[in-house]
C-alpha cells in the first residue's frame, strides 16, 4: 500500500506540474526526508530509472532526488499540509459555516523532519476533496510543498485522501503495475535461489496470518489460525500425494524473521514455532535473507513475491493488499485468462476451503 499510495501521489502533482522527491525507504515503508542515516532510496526496491520514464509517458508527475529538491527549496518549505482523515459526518471541526482548511495550531509544529516551513496549513480531506481546490487555494501554486502524512487517494476508503485522481491522470499506474518494475538486483536474488535451492519445479504457499487475527472475537486468539494453517497443509498434502513424486515447496509467511513488522504479525510471529509445526509435513523450503546479505524487510519481500509467484501451483491463505498482489504477480505469470481469474478467489478462512 505504500507504494500504491506514492504512485498516487505522482498523479496528484501532475496537477500542478510538480515534481514528487524520490522517497526513501525503510522495511517497507516510505519516507520523504532521510529520517536517519543509512536510509535508502527507493532504487533499493525499484528501477526507478524506468519507472520515472514510465510516469512521465503516463502523464504522471516524475521524481526528482533529495539533492535537487534542496537546490530549489534551500531546506525550506513554503507550505506544509496536515490532513485531517476524520470524516465530516463525525467531526464537530468542519460545516458549512466554517473553513475546510484553516492555519495549523501550535500543537502541529511548523517543522516537517528539519525542513522549516514558512506557514502549515490544517485540511480535512473530505472536505476538500477537489484537486484543482487544493492546488489553488490550500497550496497556492507555491514551488516547495510537504505533507505531514499521506496515505493515497481512494473515496473508497475513508482514511485516504478523497481527490478524484482519474480525472487527473485517466490510464493511472497502480501498484500491480509496479512489479515489473523490481530492482534487478532483487531479481537476481530470486533467481539465484529458485535454481539453488528450489529447481525449475515447485508449487508454493504464502500465509498472511495478521489477516486472520483482526476479525474480532472469533480471530482473537492463534487457534482460527492454527486451523486454517492445518487446511493449508492438508490440501498441499493432497496435491503433492496427487502428483506421485515429491515436489518441493516454498513458503513464505509474515511471521517469519523478515515478516511483516504489524503489530499483528509481530503477535503472530509469537507462536511462530508452533504454527511452523503445523507446516512441518510439507517439508517448507524458506527464503534465507542471510545468504544474500539482506536486512530490509521490503527488499526481503520483494524476493519472496517473485519466488513464490513462479511456482507451478500457488497456496495462500489470510489475504489482504499484499497477498492479492502476489497473486495477481502469479496469474500474469502463468498468463491465466480472466474467467480463471473469476473463479480464482480467496474464500474465507472457516472451513477447510480457506486456502486458494
């Protein structure tokens, strides 16, 4: 989501003819300042060679490095926007006599990561919800603009931005277009360790456990995902006893060293040796970061996706944003057509039918 969230904000400046600064990355997540020393670029997951040529050919805004962001800015910003995800419906702040965005208070700062700005301004996005709103009237056209938090831009969703992006740049890219993007580098690895390690003929599994743990009273304890961990391994089993030759698996899960760093997967990742128990009849093949010198969480993922995407057969369970990328990584992959796709879905993890 984080790199669906930057893609939307290449198409939000393309209003105004802007320049988004080439963010920087940590395990995952994005940043538009170097927080601390040692941080990344976002070349350490993407071409961003090509990718910057493909936004440009797409009528989104293209990026520009932290060096040349600072030749122009001096250090200095002249607007910083706060906004402000509380929906109107739900706030006491925002109605038709008042502003829909107003000057920050104190409580706000008027600093963004040592970046000075000259005044901040407080904005809720449903009620500004129009790009050529924000462009003229929160923004004034001013050269040097940060954002304290940004999300992306669904009014699918009410915690994101509400702009109407589609009128901005009609054909967007989006995040499942992002992966023939990867570092070559990170390609390289996958590729080294399929041959290694897995041969040109496997099937994989991919477990999103945090997934099954946020579903209130019935997913709040490990034993929901004991259960479909258990399904899991029961119809990979199958298949592989089906098939009449042993045939090796890979898994990767977000309970893993290199897993996701939610406060899910990091509760899951508790009972991370009782539910590796469970797998244990498949005889997994894991992803060791080790063997290649990798430490950042998202590099890590980025291997294991394109891994796990070139098996013959695919496994998951859990679901979510991350998980549905994979999987569609993997029908393009084995070019399966759109009916396929149809009756292709992840089911809900209750019976044992909760693995795809």
């Amino acid at each position: 989501m984080a790199t669906n969230s930057f893609l939307d904000l290449t198409a939000l400046a393309a209003y105004g003819g802007r320049q988004v600064v080439l963010p920087f990355v940590k395990d995952s997540r994005f940043y538009g300042v170097p927080k601390k020393k040692g941080f990344q670029t976002l070349a350490l997951y993407y071409n961003v060679s090509a990718l910057n040529h493909t936004l440009r050919s797409s009528g989104h805004g293209t990026l520009i490095s932290w060096k040349e962001f600072q030749d122009v800015c001096q250090g200095k910003l002249d607007v910083l926007v706060h906004f402000d995800y509380t929906n109107l419906t739900k706030s006491q702040k925002y109605n038709r006599t008042t502003r829909a965005f107003f000057p920050c208070n104190t409580r706000h700062g008027n600093t963004f990561w040592g970046l000075k700005a000259k005044r901040t301004i407080c904005m809720n996005v449903f009620a500004v919800n129009s790009v050529e709103k924000f462009e003229t009237d929160v923004i004034e056209g001013l050269p040097c603009v940060g954002l304290a938090q940004w999300r992306g831009s669904t009014r699918a969703r009410s915690y994101r931005a509400q702009f109407n992006l589609e009128a901005v740049v009609p054909h967007r890219i989006c995040v499942y277009d992002a992966a023939i993007f990867f570092s070559a580098r990170l390609l390289q690895v996958a590729r080294d360790f399929i041959a290694k390690s897995l041969g040109p003929f496997f099937v994989s599994a991919h477990v999103r456990a945090e997934k099954m743990l946020k579903f209130g009273i019935t997913f709040s304890n490990s034993v929901a995902v004991k259960k479909c961990i258990s399904n899991l391994t029961r119809r990979v089993l199958r298949y592989k006893n089906a098939s009449g030759v042993p045939i090796p698996l890979f898994l990767a899960t977000d309970f893993g060293d290199y897993g996701s760093l939610s406060g899910l997967a990091i509760r899951a990742r508790k009972n991370a040796k009782s539910l590796m128990s469970i797998l244990a009849p498949l005889k997994p093949i894991i992803f060791q970061p080790s063997t290649y010198n990798l430490t950042d969480h998202g590099a890590v993922a980025i291997v294991e996706m394109n891994i796990v995407s070139s098996g013959k057969r695919l496994f998951v369970v859990g679901g979510g944003s991350f998980q549905k990328w994979l999987v569609n990584m993997f029908h393009n992959k084995i070019n399966i057509d759109q009916k396929a796709k149809a009756e292709c879905q992840i089911r809900n993890c209750v019976t044992e039918d909760c693995v795809q």
